[in-house]
C-alpha cells in the first residue's frame, strides 16, 4: 500500500484500541481521549502533509511501485540525503520543532538497521534477514513507531543482572519454536500507544557485559500485542484552548513506561535475542546513530528558526530590540542557528558511501552537533524567558479578552508597540507555553538528555576524538623554535 493519509492512520489507532493508561483510567479511543486527540490530530496532519507536498515527501518505491515516505528513503547520493532532509524539515515546520518523536526519526533508524543488517547475523542469518525484511514492511505500510530504551531506574551502581529484582527489567523468559516470551518493564516510549508499533532497542550509553545477556534485546512489535501496556505520564494537554496552549494544546506527545507482561514475540520480528555484545554495538555498526543524528540535527535547525522569529518578535512587540544587552542575546541565538545549519551542512556535503552502499553522513559533524545542543538549549530557552520577563506572568487568557467588564481594559492595558492587546497576549502565550508551561520545562529537559546523559556522552566524544595530530603540531612548533634540540620535545 502507498504511505498513509492522516484519516488512515486515525483509523489504524482505532482499530488497534493499544492498551493505553493515563490519569488511573484505561483509554479507550486514543483518537477521543481528551489526553490523546489533539496530538494524534496533529500527527495526521504530517501524513496528511506527505499527499499536500508530494514532491518533497514522497518516492517510488523501487520494491512495488508504491509511493512511500521520503523520511524511509535509503539515500544513495548526497542529492538524496538533501531530500530527505527536506522532508524532515517539512514535517518539523508544522510543530516548530516540537515533536521531538515525530515520525521520520525512527524511519531513519529502521532504514538504517535494515540495509546494513549484517551485525546481527553473527548470532543468526535469519536475525538480519528479520532486519532488512522490517525496514521494507514498515516503509510498503507507513508504520508509525514509538521506541524504547532504557532500563528502569532503580539502582543505577549496579547492572541489571546485579538489582536487587532482577526481573523487574524486560528480560528474556523463554524461547519456543515459534518465538520468544519477554517479561518486564523499559522506559521511556514517547508517543506510546499513539503509533502503529514499538521498537526495543538496547541503549548503548552503559555498554551491557555477558551476565546482561537475558536483558539484551531488540524486536519489533504491534502495539496492540497481547500482554503489552503502556502506562502515560500526566497529560500537559489540560484541554484548554489552542489560543491559551498554543503548543501543548497540539504537540503533547506523551512519555510512557512499557510493561511487558509474558509478551510473545515471533521469531521474525527478532534482531538481537540474549547477546549483550551485538546490543553494544547495534547504533553504531549499523550507522543507525548517524542516520538518527542527521534527522535530529534537521528538526534542530528547524526548532532554532523557530525559537528565533518568537524572540525577535517579542523584542518587536515591546520594544526592546535596540538595547544593547537586548541585541546580545539575539546574537547568541543566530550564532546557534548558523552553527547547527554549517554542521547539517558540513555532515551533507562531506557524507560518503558507506560499505553497504548507503550515502552516509559525516558523523564527525553531526557528532559535535548533537553533543552540542542539549548544552546550550537550555540557555535558548532562557533568553526568551528573561527578554518576555513580567509579560510571561501576567498574561490572561482568551477568555478575559472575551468579558465584557475586562476585556476592553485588557485590550488597552497590555498593548504593545504595534501590536493590540489581545495580539500582544497571545504572542506571549506562545513564548510562555515554549519556556515555563509544564510543556515547555519538559521540552528543555527533552532536549537535554535527547541522547542521553550530556556529561556521560561528553567523556564518551573526547575519549573518541582523534587527538594525536592536534598534539603533534604543538611538537612541530616546539621543535621548531631556534636552539631547541628535537630529542628534548615531548613525543619527539
């Protein structure tokens, strides 16, 4: 079938009726729940997307025919990983870069794990055969996935096979003739339950050793599978209007834990079962982290733009765009932006072919990218918090507009520069529901731990980085210095 349209994937979610718990209750149509509905309508509106700009999101697929996603595409040119990008910043325009988890990030992973499948045959061929096999099945079907991770956090000194309930994390319990049966708890699925199917997929930020074997896993499954259930965190969608939340109103993916209670999984939608040194290194041979990466980085850029035009239209609004300290700040969040797009760029430009075939990027780029901006989003986000200052705490809502007895003093109480009271207003819900909502605090600590611990992958950057020539220069200036003897230069 070709890639989906924004109704079909509402209809997939109601007739998969995913076990979905939010707020001590069961839900029972995603697509209705007042949890759920707004972001799954959103999420239509991407697939919808792909049929409205057909030239920049679809492809023909070289299998059926079909046309299919270009986020699944398997790039084979630089022309092609430019396309692909396009299409991701498509999709990434509709949130502003809000939706951390939209789609094409995990098309990426699929693709990439299901070309470059040859690591997991070293356990069993049929292992990566499952891979490549997947990567076609979601791409002719448009599968919408979320994906988990992370082990829960219970005692982080010790590994699972050391916790005091060495069953509390997913783990295998058997295997049959036709599958496996796992048992436990991951962390932590965005947009669970509102997507098709889920990936389990290691985490490679703690390297896992033989003992971890039972815990190392990578399968692919419906989310409607019996014994599986997703288990919400508080909704940040509190039903209020899309004039008071213009952001949580209509980009709240969800967090959830997963539990797996004696789920069985066929044998075919296994990639890794029990080898703890396959999981270890499964992003990284597959060149799945750097696929993932360059996805990540293209909704970054896309996310900066955004953050940008909000304070640049804050500072227009009351202002303040021509003090000095103002201007400063302004600077800092531009130098982000053309810092992020030269590393996309970089990353596109100097992408070679991979051993598979595949057109991959320059890791190196989007390495020092994705290490980068977990560090100074934070501080994005608090420039336009400290530039809206006051603004962002007196800030009514549509509905004070609409009373009589206030509505007028507001309209003239809180103008602004060029801009009516009720416009002004809702500008500075915007810059509020970004940066001190409950949605906009998560959004920062999103992107923060995105790929993890900052200080953890930090020591993991330098421990890789090539060190050696950088030293040997400083040697070959030292030796160079006049009547000093080469044999007293170090690593001479």
């Amino acid at each position: 079938m070709p890639a989906k349209t924004g109704q079909q994937y509402i209809d997939r979610l109601k007739k998969a009726n995913n076990n979905v718990y939010i707020h001590g209750e069961r839900i029972e149509d995603v697509t209705k729940h007042p949890a759920t509905k707004n972001v799954v309508q959103s999420m239509a509106r991407l697939y919808d997307l792909q049929y409205e700009k057909k030239e920049k999101m679809l492809y023909t697929s070289d299998q059926t025919g079909e046309q299919v996603g270009m986020t699944f595409l398997r790039p084979k040119t630089i022309e092609d990983l430019v396309k692909r990008r396009e299409a991701i910043q498509e999709w990434a325009r509709i949130s502003g870069g809000m939706m951390g988890r939209s789609p094409d990030y995990l098309n990426a992973e699929v693709m990439a794990m299901g070309v470059s499948n040859e690591l997991f045959a070293e356990d069993e061929q049929r292992f990566a055969d499952n891979a490549r096999n997947y990567y076609d099945f979601a791409r002719e079907h448009d599968i919408s996935l979320t994906h988990t991770l992370i082990h829960p956090q219970v005692n982080r000194e010790k590994a699972q096979h050391e916790q005091k309930d060495a069953n509390v994390a997913l783990h295998l319990v058997e295997k049959q003739k036709d599958g496996i049966i796992v048992d436990g708890i991951r962390l932590l699925a965005t947009q669970g339950g509102i997507t098709d199917e889920i990936l389990v997929f290691p985490s490679t930020v703690k390297p896992a050793g033989e003992k971890d074997d039972p815990y190392s896993l990578a399968f692919a499954v419906p989310n409607n599978t019996p014994g599986l259930k997703f288990l919400s965190r508080e909704s940040f969608d509190y039903g209020r209007s899309a004039w008071d939340h213009p952001l949580s109103s209509q980009f709240e993916e969800g967090d959830a834990i997963v539990s797996f209670e004696n789920v069985f999984v066929p044998w075919d939608r296994v990639f890794v079962c029990g080898n703890s040194s396959i999981c270890n290194r499964t992003f990284r041979d597959t060149n799945a982290v750097v696929h993932m990466s360059h996805q990540v980085v293209s909704k970054n850029v896309v996310k900066t733009e955004f953050l940008l035009g909000v304070v640049l239209k804050l500072m227009d609004a009351i202002g303040i765009d021509g003090f000095q300290h103002v201007k400063d700040k302004g600077t800092e969040i531009m130098l982000t932006l053309e810092a992020m797009k030269s590393h996309l760029y970089r990353a596109e430009q100097s992408a070679k072919l991979d051993q598979w075939g595949t057109m991959t990027p320059d890791f190196e780029a989007l390495n020092a990218a994705r290490n980068w901006y977990p560090r100074v989003y934070p501080r994005l986000n608090e420039i336009l918090r400290v530039l809206g200052a006051s603004g962002l705490m007196g800030i009514p809502t549509e509905a004070d507009f609409h009373y009589n007895e206030i509505g007028p003093i507001l309209h003239r109480g809180l103008q602004g520069k060029n801009l009516e009271g009720y416009e002004k207003v809702q500008l500075f819900r915007l810059a509020w529901d970004m940066t001190m909502s409950a949605f906009g605090s998560r959004q920062m600590h999103y992107e923060y731990y995105f790929f993890g611990d900052p200080v953890r992958m930090g020591m993991a950057y330098f421990d890789q980085f090539e060190k050696e020539s950088y030293k040997g220069q400083v040697d070959e200036f030292l030796k160079s210095i006049p009547g000093v003897k080469p044999e007293m230069v170090g690593g001479a």
